[in-house]
C-alpha cells in the first residue's frame, strides 16, 4: 500500500486527504476496430491551446470535493479549454491507471492534481490549496499549442469505437504517445465505498456544509473508467522526432457493459514520454462526447 493510504483512517480530521495496466483497457490495437476517419485532410496550421487537469482522488478524501468544485469553476470559466479527469484510488472507481500515474508522476497527497502534467517546483501534481498560487492553470494555457486532436467515436450496444487523429503543426524533438480515455459523471453506487468523506460538512460557507459525512450517494465526475490505450500512452513515432504536418490516426474499441452512454466522454491528449516526474509534459488534449465527433479547434 502506498505510504498516502495511511491517511484514510484519519479522513474525517485531516485536510487533504500494481496492477498490470491490460487489467483495465480495452483493445488498444488500432488496426482492430474503430471508425475510419471520415476526411483525411491537411493538418492545420494552428490549434487552441487545452488543458487537462488530471486529479487524483479517492472517495476516502474528505477535501476531495472541493478540489472537483475548483476544477468545475476553471471550466465553467473557460469552456471548452479546461477538462477533468479523475483518477481514483482505493475505492470501488480505482483502475490500474492511478499504479501507473502514481509511478510516473510520484503523488504523495490526495486532492491534488496536475495540470497538463507540467512540473511546478521540480513536480507536476500540486495540492489544490496551491492551484491558484502557482498560476499553473495560466500558465499551461498560454502555451503555443504544437498539436491538436480530432475525436470520432460510434456507441454500438455495449461496444464503443473511437478513432483519434493528431496532427502536429511544428517540428517536435523526442518520443510521443497518445493516452485515451473514457470519462464517465454522475457515478454512484450503493457500496459504502463509493460515499464521499467530507470534511466541509459543519462549515456554513461551504457548498457541501450539511450534506453529510460521508455524503451518501454522491455522484462522482470525470471518473476515468477505460484506458483504451496502454495506461502509459501508445507511441507515435518511430523516431526521434516528429515532422510539422504529421497526421496520426488510431482506432480502439471497448466494452463498455454497465456504464451510462449519456453521462461518457472520450478524452485524449498527446505527452512526451519522459523518465522522471518533470518530463511528462502533455502537449494537447480533445474531449468530446461519446458517440459524436469533435473537429480540430
């Protein structure tokens, strides 16, 4: 167990809160299912700059919902620029992803979360009491975008296939992957495990003073369900670099048995791949829901 799991039996006082990856992805083998693109056309020359705000969180978390309440408000400001992605931890929603991100990125407190995986003060995941401060949310949007995404996704009873195209609009040096994943909101549950501790329940000035603690039959959102790649992202490039106006495209298929179409998004970004916590740098990221298609932007 992970040295920040101590901290669950102390979820009511405190202040914030390995498995193989194929355990939980679907079939990340592009030539196996999936739309075929339905216009191959020039990559663009210039895309809107997005930002993930991936969070690790788990149901044992009494500051957890305020850290989802900040990513809401930073959507809610920029539309269609900002989106979540919870990775849980020790409750019914865990994936074998939170091993992996765990591993790569070294989180040592819930409610945290980072922002397009860039490092601030030597680590990329920041504890939500330091998102405003750090000026990280800022900072990844100002970026130049290099890249930019394409989403095409078909539901067809319990299967989903989604097909994915990158296209680069600068020359990049290094190793690339492409990371997928299906969100789905609103997930509850009638197992205890999926109640959210809360610590803000006798504060008045808070969204969630009197909602209980734990807070029975809380809907959790942004939950990642499915990574349809490899959990460390499926490689682009042969090389050692990438050409502007290269085009990727990949399809990947998954089941998608008892989960709600009408609540799922697909979410998928382009990283370096890097060996230390600082070198996970995601360069874009597309989200769009299930079953519809999101152009480049």
């Amino acid at each position: 167990m992970k040295p920040i799991s101590a901290l669950l039996a102390f979820y009511l006082l405190v202040s914030s809160c390995s498995r193989d990856a194929s355990d939980d992805l679907a079939t990340p083998d592009a030539a196996k299912a999936g739309p075929a693109p339905t216009d191959q056309v020039s990559v663009p020359s210039s895309f809107t700059q997005k930002v993930m705000l991936e969070l690790y969180s788990t149901s044992y978390c009494a500051t957890c919902p305020d850290a989802m309440r900040m990513y809401q408000q930073y959507a809610a400001q920029y539309p269609d620029r900002v989106f979540g992605a919870s990775v849980h931890d020790t409750d019914p929603m865990e994936i074998s992803l939170w091993n992996t991100v765990d591993s790569m990125l070294v989180i040592t407190q819930y409610s945290s979360g980072s922002f397009n995986r860039l490092a601030y003060n030597g680590s990329p995941v920041i504890h939500k009491t330091n998102w405003s401060s750090s000026g990280m949310l800022t900072n990844a949007m100002n970026r130049t975008a290099t890249c930019g995404l394409k989403l095409n996704s078909i539901v067809s009873g319990s299967t989903i296939n989604v097909n994915v195209q990158a296209g680069f609009a600068a020359t990049l040096s290094g190793q690339y992957r492409m990371t997928v994943y299906l969100l789905e909101d609103s997930v509850t549950g009638t197992a205890s495990g999926y109640n959210q501790a809360n610590y803000y329940n006798n504060i008045a000035s808070s969204p969630f003073y009197q909602l209980g603690n734990p807070i029975i039959g809380y809907k959790h959102n942004c939950v990642v369900r499915r990574v349809l790649t490899s959990n460390r992202g499926k490689s682009i490039n042969a090389g050692n670099s990438i050409a502007a106006g290269t085009l990727v495209s990949e399809n990947f298929t998954a089941n998608i048995s008892g989960m709600n179409t009408s609540r799922m998004f697909v979410l998928a970004f382009i990283h370096k791949y890097g060996t230390t916590p600082s070198t996970q740098d995601v360069l874009n990221v597309q989200r769009a829901r299930v079953g519809t298609t999101k152009n480049w932007d």
